[in-house]
C-alpha cells in the first residue's frame, strides 16, 4: 500500500464515545496520611530517567489518530524524545524532541506537519503528562477523607495535584486559569517495576481545544 494512504488510514480511524478504558484507583480513607511524606514517598517512586513504548489514540470530533509511541524522558534534565510510527506498518510518523522550553521537529509525515504547529503541542502534552508530577513543598494543601489535594502556581494560572488509593498516588493533573480547567492528565493502574512507578494508562484532556490522548503502556525498556 502507498506509504500516504497508509498514514491517510491512522488518520481517519473512527472512535466510538469518550469511555475510561483503563481501572479507576480504588479510593480508600486517607484520614492521619501526612501529606509531605505522601508526596515525598512518591517522589522517591517516580522514575527520574525513563524510555517506554506506549499505544497512543489522539481523539478529537469523533476520529482517532493511532500510533505507536517510542517515549524517552529525562526529568531532572527536562528532556525528551517522542517517537510516533503507524501500528500496522511501522512507518515513521513523527519524531519530535525538546527540553522545558525548546522543540526540535527532527520529522515529521507532511499529513501531521501540515496540521497547525503539530510539534509543539506534541511536546507540550508530553511535558505536562511526564515532568512536574511531583508539587512542590511550598503548594497549598486539601485534605479530604478520600483524596489529598495540592495546589500551586504555574504559568498564568493553578496546577493542582490529586493523590488518592491505598498507594497515595498521583491520580489527577489539572491546570486552570482565571478558574477554568485548560488540561488535565488522568493516570491509572500504576505498575511497580524495579522500585518505580510506571502509569499503565493515561488520559490527556485539552478542554479548552477539545481533544483527547489515551495511552496504555506496553513495554519498559529502562
């Protein structure tokens, strides 16, 4: 098959509704739970250097764009690598690395790079699923019965953090400005491989633009 029409079909791959596809975090009483040793407690899981293979839906009006994704992350860096390739065919689709700030579009299919700036929202969703996952020690502390709440700021506006399950893991991200929710990151089913904690799945949601990116992990390399 022509290597475009190939990309044309990860394209245009039809989506039913917007369920949860992953397990929800069984919620448990948090009530005597310090909120500094949970957060510190998981800071010392969260996997500092990491490279994982994802299976990635990109969902917006009603379609889906699959890939295949081949992350690389270094958070006391702040560097990454994203590698996107179509999962029946495994043409490349997309590579893309930056830092904090910087994106580097190595390649990307004329299909994606036509598509507003493609690269930099690549790297900004990967920055907000995969670094600051941890709140700072000086954030503003909720404790409910159910959940731990941090909340700080950043950028123009709040990030909060949600911490939940007999774990006290990272469950919600939710960035707002001027109280409206722009994005939030949903993580689930967290796997402990070599001390660290690796979400089997997350949800990315861009409210504001409207679209969706489900990632179920399938491998961990290192």
């Amino acid at each position: 098959m022509h290597r475009w029409a190939v990309v044309g079909m990860a394209v245009a791959i039809l989506v039913g509704c917007r369920s949860v596809p992953f397990q929800e975090t069984r919620l448990v009483s948090l009530a005597g739970v310090d909120p500094d040793w949970l957060r510190e407690q998981f800071a010392l899981a969260v996997p500092v250097t990491f490279r994982i293979v994802n299976t990635v839906t990109f969902e917006f009006k009603g379609h889906a764009f699959a890939a295949i994704g081949y992350t690389d992350v270094d958070t006391s860096k702040q560097t990454f690598t994203v590698v996107g390739l179509h999962p029946a065919g495994g043409i490349k689709l997309f590579e893309i690395s930056g830092d904090s700030e910087d994106v580097d579009c190595r390649f990307a299919v004329e299909e994606l790079s036509t598509r507003g700036d493609f690269a930099r929202a690549v790297a900004d969703d990967t920055r907000r699923m995969y670094f600051d996952r941890v709140p700072s020690p000086d954030a503003e502390i909720f404790e409910e019965r159910l959940r731990i709440v941090f909340r700080q700021d950043a950028a123009e506006g709040e990030i909060e953090y949600v911490f939940a399950g007999s774990d006290g893991v990272l469950i919600k991200k939710r960035y707002y400005q001027d109280g409206n929710k722009i994005w939030s990151v949903s993580y689930y089913e967290y796997r402990r491989e070599r001390g660290k904690l690796y979400p089997e799945g997350i949800i990315f949601e861009h409210h504001d633009y409207g679209y969706r990116l489900v990632i179920r992990l399938r491998e961990i390399r290192s």
